[in-house]
C-alpha cells in the first residue's frame, strides 16, 4: 500500500520474475475498504475468500456493471498494452 503497487511473486509471473503493478488512487482505496472484511485474504465473497475468478461470477459481475462484450483474456491485452 505504501509503495503504492501490487506485486506478482516470481512464482506466479509468466517470465518467473517479480513485477510490480502499479495502483491508482481509486485501486488504493477499494483494497482499503476490502482489508477489514476478512484476516488474511483481501477479496472474498459472503465471507468466503476467493482463491480464483470462476466464470459464473465473472459473468455476473459484467451485467451488474453494465458491461457487454468484454472478456477476462481482454485484461491482459489492456494491461500490455499499456
């Protein structure tokens, strides 16, 4: 939080080196409100931390937020294109 950035440890990273993402203010401050809701995992759901994004609740999420026509696989190529 300090550094202002998420890090993707050497085990995860495609290239088995660490990177570092950036993170804006309005990222910073959903990890926030979401640190208080459970003791080890910053993303869970009804209590329950989520260990991967399962299609359903993609999809479910997408229509919730008004989204059409977007892809999980779309995250990447924004992200490396940027």
């Amino acid at each position: 939080m300090k550094r202002r950035g998420a890090w993707i440890h050497t085990g995860q990273a495609k290239t088995a080196q660490a990177i570092c993402i950036p993170l804006g203010d309005k990222a910073l401050e959903v990890l926030k409100n979401q640190m208080s809701k459970h003791l080890t995992r910053v993303f869970n759901y009804q209590g329950n931390p989520v260990s991967k994004a399962e299609k359903w609740a993609w999809l479910k999420a997408l229509k919730r937020a008004a989204i059409e026509n977007f892809r999980w696989h779309d995250l990447k190529h924004a992200w490396a294109r940027w």
